[in-house]
C-alpha cells in the first residue's frame, strides 16, 4: 500500500511539474505578444513622428531658399539681381559650410 502512494505521489509530482512547465510557456508566449504589440505601437507612433519632422525639416528648407532669395533681391539694389543672388547664395554656402565643419568636427571627436 506504501508502494501505492509512493507512485501516486510522485504521479501527481509529474502532474504538477508539467503544469508548471505548461503555465512557464504560456506567461513566456504572453509577455512575447505583449512585447510584440508594444513595438508595434511605437513604431507606428514613430512613423507618424518621422513623418511630421521630414515635413518640418523640408518646410523649414523652403523658408531658407526664401529667405537667401529674399537676401539675393534686397543685395540686388546695389550689385545687380545676378550679383545679388550669387552674393546670397556664397553667404548661404558659407553657412553650411561652417555647420557642416562644426557636425564632422563632433563626431570626430565622438569616436575618439
């Protein structure tokens, strides 16, 4: 009889391990989709914030080219409209040039 429950207990200690091995997988699937539909809701959040900057950034390239035009016309009075443009056009170049100096210099020294 002793044997009898022996066998019995360690039948219900596989049961038990089993259904512990069972619910492991099945939190372990869970948390997996949860992850999953956490990334995707931000990276649908981030397409929509990628997308509002690449229309800021190409509006506010708009206003630049008014701008050194506007600069080009007002230079013009006095150097002619050609003269006035590429007169607003080297001062624009100048500017990204320095800017452009200014980023490499930072990430050189970044991956030092």
């Amino acid at each position: 009889m002793t044997h009898d429950v022996g066998a019995s207990h360690e039948a219900s200690l596989r049961e038990l391990l089993a259904r512990l091995i069972e619910a492991g997988r099945a939190f372990a699937q869970a948390e997996i989709a949860l992850v999953r539909k956490t990334v995707a809701a931000w990276a649908g959040a981030a397409k929509i914030g990628a997308a509002l900057i690449i229309v800021a950034l190409i509006l506010a390239n708009a206003a630049v080219i008014v701008l050194v035009a506007a600069l080009g016309m007002a230079l013009a009075r006095w150097i002619g409209p050609a003269g006035g443009l590429a007169v607003a056009a080297l001062i624009a170049l100048i500017v990204a040039g320095l800017l452009g100096w200014l980023a490499a210099k930072r990430f050189s020294e970044m991956l030092k």
